[in-house]
C-alpha cells in the first residue's frame, strides 16, 4: 500500500481518484485551497487532508512539510487544472500558472520526499487536447474541440512528463489522458462524457502501479497515446 497525494482533490477526478485508492486500502491525502472543503471530503472518504494551492509557493512548501512530517510520500498525483477559454493574457496566465506551473512547483517540493520512498511516482494528469496526435486525428474527439491555451497547457505538462523523468530517473513519470469525463471543468457542469468513475480507475490505477512500472510515457486508459 502506498501514501499518495491528490492535488484538487476536493470534487470530480480528484475526489473520486481519492475515493477509489482508500477503498483499495492506500493512505490518500486531498490536497484543497481551501483547508475546510479537504477537511470535509476526507472526512467523508476517510482520506487525510491538506491546504494546498499549486499557484502559492508558500502553501505548496508548507504542504509538502506537513505531509513529510506525517508519514512522507509515495506518490504524487498532479491533478490541479482549470481551464479558461478566452485568447489573453491574463487567462492565459492563470491557466498555465494552474496547470504548468503548479506541476513544476508540487514535484519540486515533492522529490526530496519521493525519493526516500521505495516506489516513488508522479501521475500527471494530462489531456489529449495536448497531443498533436490526437488533435490531428479526425476520428479523435480532440480534434473537434478548439481550446488553444487548454490544449498548449496540457503539452506543457507532457513534456515536463518527459523532463522530469530524464532530470530524476529514479522517480517514476507518467502522464495521463483521463477519458473525456462528465465533470465540471470550467466551473460549468458537464452532461456529457463516461462517469468519473470510469476516468478515475484508470487514474486509480496508474498511481497503483508497482516499481515495475513504466516511466515518461503518456497513456489513455492503460495504452500508449502519441505526444
């Protein structure tokens, strides 16, 4: 069993990533801007919780020493992300600052933990709005949906995927597409999509996976998906 860290825990993939390793008898911290809403949903899945916003150096600093001097750390699951649609500056600012930025800042304080575990790994979760295979593929969904500052933020967490895993080889990467989901990204409910269950067991999974695992791949539902 493994120690694992859900950044943006507190609803969605996240939550139900959280919810699935628990049941399966790992030790899960939600990682929450706001300390009450992790506190309550670990409460109800019988997690652990943790203030933790990926845009604030300091909140991710103090995070990291909490969980360090609470039993330390196995895995890191970068699941943290927001999307906003509009062509600026400032939006995209706050997307990349979310879902680039914040994966730099979380597996930096990360590492020094990971690498005292005996199988450290960071899942981060991707999109295949970032693959120029799957953009490019007319049978594929992402190739229907225009989201620029979206999809080149996903790219960016891809090839830190591949940075990261060549900077610390002894820590396992991998990045994942989680499956077009029924959730509320964007902050606006989505109908369509496969339950977030379904999405979350192959996050689940992943982040399950032993030292024999794979390392700087990108992977949809367990199978290879192009950069």
């Amino acid at each position: 069993m493994t120690t694992t860290l859900i950044t943006g825990a507190t609803r969605g993939l996240g939550k139900e990533t959280a919810r699935q390793l628990v049941a399966a008898g790992h030790t899960v911290w939600i990682g929450a801007r706001d300390a009450d809403q992790g506190a309550a949903v670990a409460a109800e899945i019988g997690a652990r919780s943790v203030q933790l916003d990926v845009r604030d150096d300091d909140s991710v600093t103090a995070a990291f020493a909490h969980i360090d001097a609470n039993g330390g750390l196995d895995v890191l699951v970068n699941n943290a992300g927001i999307a906003m649609w509009g062509l600026n500056g400032p939006d995209a600012l706050a997307v990349f600052d979310t879902n680039a930025v914040g994966i730099v800042r979380t597996t930096e304080a990360a590492l020094p933990i990971l690498r005292r575990s005996a199988s450290p790994l960071v899942v981060n979760v991707g999109s295949a709005l970032g693959s120029f295979t799957a953009v490019h593929d007319p049978d594929s969904a992402a190739s229907t949906v225009q989201a620029a500052v979206y999809g080149a933020s996903k790219s960016a967490v891809s090839m830190l995927t591949v940075q990261y895993a060549r900077i610390a080889p002894e820590v396992r990467f991998v990045v994942l597409e989680p499956g077009y989901t029924a959730t509320e990204l964007g902050g606006v409910p989505n109908p369509h999509g496969r339950p977030v269950a379904v999405s979350a067991a192959t996050v689940a999974a992943a982040a399950s996976v032993g030292p024999e695992g794979p390392t700087g791949v990108f992977l949809e539902d367990g199978q290879p998906l192009g950069w």
